[in-house]
C-alpha cells in the first residue's frame, strides 16, 4: 500500500466526472487499499478517487456506523470500499452538517442534504451490495459520491462563502509554493 498526493482545489482534475470500472480487478483493489491508507495518513474519513488524481468511480469511507463501531476516535472500525456508487434512494427529510474535506484543508461549512440515502456499490470483492446510510456516515458517503461527478461540498455552499474559501486555498498554493497538481 502507498500513501498517494491529495489534490488541493483549486485543481482542474477536482471538477471532471468520473468513469465507472468495469469491473472490480487487482488495480482496483490496490487502488482501494492505497486510497485507504492515504485518507488514513490524512487523518479524513473519506476520499474519493479523483481527490488522489484517479478518474474512476471509486470511494472508500471510514465515518461510523453506529455506536458499536467507532473506535474512539470518531472514525469506523468497518471501513467501506465503494466502486461505481450510486444513490437509489433518498429520504424527504434533510439535515444540516458541516462538512469538510481532504482537498479543501481547514475549511469548513454547513452543507444541507438528505439525511437517509440508500447506495448500490460493488465492494472490494466484486460483488454487488446496498448500504441504507444517515446520520455522518450517509453525509460522508453523499460528500464522496459528489466528487465522482465533479461536484465539491464548497458547490453547495452560498456564492460568497464558496469564493471566499477557493480564494484562500488559491492565496495559500502561492504562499506555499505549492504547484496545482
């Protein structure tokens, strides 16, 4: 397993929609387990392929799933490896949660959106599964599957709150040198 580089936003590859796998092979599964290790390292409870420059369907989600599962430190003894996720059901009620992410650093905002979500994947194995998600852990899968189509937490966020944290990441890249990529 290899910790990968987090794309930071700005970042062009950030916004382009994901193709699916066509199936869940060897490379899928190291990409799974380096995506793994990476959010780990980065101490995220998500990541998604494309925040680690891979253009694939890919996710993998570390938020708990219950009382029973967290390891006292808010994250999921059960981590789930999603490819090709997708939504086939949301709740009418929705619920507020602030949010954060791994390519987006110590930036935060309220995000609204649907507080149940049923999600069809493939896991690690291949094989098909549905997964009924609330509370942080359908927040966390949602925030992930957004990414697969381009779309961060900030694109649901008012304009002016949106702009005001891209202009501090963009402020940021420059104050650290660091290049777009």
């Amino acid at each position: 397993m290899a910790v990968l580089p987090i794309l930071i936003a700005p970042d062009p590859r950030l916004k382009a929609k994901c193709r699916p796998v066509p199936a869940v092979d060897g490379a899928v599964r190291r990409l799974m387990d380096d995506m793994l290790e990476t959010m780990k390292a980065a101490d995220g409870i998500g990541l998604a392929a494309p925040q680690v420059g891979v253009l694939k369907r890919v996710i993998v989600v570390a938020a708990p799933h219950g009382e029973e599962d967290d390891d006292g430190e808010g994250r999921s003894l059960a981590p789930l490896c999603m490819a090709n996720p997708e939504i086939v059901w949301v709740s009418d009620d929705d619920e507020a949660r602030e949010e954060g992410c791994l390519s987006l650093p110590e930036h935060y905002a309220e995000v609204i959106r649907p507080a149940r979500v049923r999600v069809r994947y493939l896991d690690e194995t291949g094989e098909e599964r549905e997964i009924e998600a609330d509370g942080l852990l359908g927040t966390c899968i949602q925030h992930e599957i957004d990414h697969l189509d381009g779309v961060l937490f900030v694109d649901r966020i008012s304009a002016l709150k949106r702009g005001m944290i891209l202009r501090k990441l963009v402020k940021s890249k420059k104050l650290n040198g660091a290049a777009v990529g």
